[in-house]
C-alpha cells in the first residue's frame, strides 16, 4: 500500500535531494552520515512516495529517471524555503531598505518629538517611508491599529496601558498652565484657588473620557479643574487662549514653542509638580523584527536627546 504523499518531512527531502543530486546510495549515506542501508530504506520509502523508481541501474552505475531529473529544482526550492522558515534572515539594512513604516501618534507632539523623529528617520534611511497617524483618525483604535499591521508603533502617555501591549517609557514631560499674557490672573499668582475657580479648556480624543491622563496626574497632587470648553486637537488650544480667559493645561515642551510665537506665558501648576510620561508601544506580532527594532530603537533614541 502506498504512503501518503503528506508524510514527506524536511528529513525525506534532504536524503531525497542529496540521492537526486550524488546519484549513489553509498555516496549520499557518507554525505549524510548515515549508514548505507539506511539511506536504501529511506530510497524504498523516496519511491512509494512518488511513485517513481527514482533511480535505476545502468550497468555498474546507477542513474536518474526522468521524473527524478524534474524534481531536482523542486526539491531543492523546497529545501531553501525550509531553512528560510527555521532560519530567517531579513537582511534588513535602514541605509537601503525602501519599507513604509507607520506611527500612531497625538497632535500635542507635533511641535517637537514628531519633527526629530522624521528627521532622524530619513538620515538613517532615506529611501524609505514613514506615516504618522492621528490616534482619532484610526480605525478601531490604536490597540486594533497594532494589532492588524496599520501600525508598527504607537507613541503617546497613558496612565494604565494596555497589558497585552509590549511598552517602553521614554521620557517625562512636566506639565504647567499656558494662558495668555493679560490674563486677569497676574504672572506669578496662580494659587491653587484660583487654578480650580478658573475656566480651563480641554482637548479629548476618541481614546479619553473627561477624567483623564492630565486629570488623573492632577488629583494624584491635590488639584482639580472645570473644564467648559473641549476641542478635538492640541493645535487648536493655544489660539483660542489669546482671545478668552480660559486656563489651559498642557506639558512644558508644547507651552514653549507656543509662547514663543504667541502672546501667551506660561504659570506653574500650584503645587507639587506634575509630570506626564510617554511611551510607545507595540504588539508582539513585529516584537522581534529587524526592521520593528530598529524603529523602535530610532524612536527612543530622540527621546532620550529631547527628554527636558
């Protein structure tokens, strides 16, 4: 009775590969480093296998049939492909790579974080493409983002992330109040009072419910604040302060760059500092890619020169 054709293994193959290609039993056994009627055992299962005699004898040698000449190239494919799978090689290089990689990102690291990561990004490969994406403009979410290869990674601050995520820190920002210069709160008297007396704006994302990674930081010091106005991104924020009352609290970093172009000023938190830290995170479906590493690893690294 025949075998199935669905028993051959990697180990058939090779002994099928090194008889197809030696044309000997004797020479394909000292090859393999079996002995000589193991190797004719395996040559008797290679033959019921397909069918085929494979090899015959022609005088005082042996010689391959026709279909055992046919399968020589696929053999040996299937052979590279096995080793590709146990042994994988990507060869991933930055300098030459033409890969597109994409980034999920919030709008309050626009001014800073988001330039130097492109910056660093195509210095370290310029022929390749890089996306960043707006957490609320992602279907499903970021964590389906991850999950189904929209993204290679996700940068942002959460208080409690995702366990089934694999998440590195990267740096701390403090956070501080921008208002603008009139304001009727004088430069340098922002008490705690008049902090949770205040009106404040707000920015939320499809990702955040009113009590908040900033609210969450702020309760943890003794603070609160009412929040009357939301907007949908962290641009908005610093142009609608020139023209109200409104308090807005944010991290150091995007006060400065817009204080420096807009006539707001920037007032400490009342009381203990507060700082909020980002990370980023990644599924474990790119953990151990080469290319996953080295953009994780791009990422930290202009964390680590911007960190305050």
């Amino acid at each position: 009775m025949a075998m199935s054709k669905a028993s051959i293994d990697s180990h058939m193959l090779r002994v099928l590969h090194t008889l197809l290609t030696e044309s000997s039993v004797s020479r394909a056994a000292t090859l393999l480093g079996q002995s000589q009627p193991t190797v004719s055992l395996a040559l008797r299962r290679l033959r019921e296998l397909t069918g085929d005699p494979l090899l015959v004898r022609s005088g005082s040698r042996m010689v391959l049939t026709t279909h055992a000449l046919a399968l020589i190239d696929p053999v040996a494919q299937a052979l590279t492909s096995i080793e590709a799978i146990l042994h994988p090689h990507t060869g991933f290089d930055p300098a030459t790579t033409t890969n597109t990689f994409r980034i999920g990102s919030p709008d309050y690291l626009d001014v800073s974080f988001v330039p130097a990561v492109i910056d660093a990004f195509h210095t370290a490969a310029p022929n390749a493409k890089l996306e960043f994406k707006h957490l609320m403009m992602i279907d499903g979410g970021y964590e389906n983002g991850l999950e189904t290869g929209l993204l290679d990674l996700v940068i942002g601050n959460w208080r409690t992330p995702p366990e089934h995520l694999h998440l590195q820190p990267l740096c701390n920002d403090e956070l501080v109040c921008l208002i603008r210069n009139d304001h009727p709160i004088a430069r340098g008297e922002l008490t705690q009072r008049a902090y949770e007396e205040a009106e404040h704006l707000a920015v939320t994302t499809v990702n955040t419910t009113t009590w908040g990674t900033i609210d969450i930081e702020l309760a943890r010091n003794g603070l609160s604040r009412t929040v009357t106005t939301t907007l949908p991104y962290f641009g908005m924020a610093p142009y609608v302060l020139v023209r109200s009352n409104l308090l807005f609290t944010t991290t150091r970093t995007l006060a400065t760059h817009y204080a420096s172009i807009l006539p707001l000023r920037i007032e400490p938190i009342p009381g203990a500092k507060a700082a909020l830290t980002y990370y980023q995170l990644w599924h474990d479906r790119v953990h151990r890619g080469d290319s996953a590493i080295w953009l994780r690893r791009l990422v930290s690294n202009v964390a680590r020169t911007l960190s305050p």
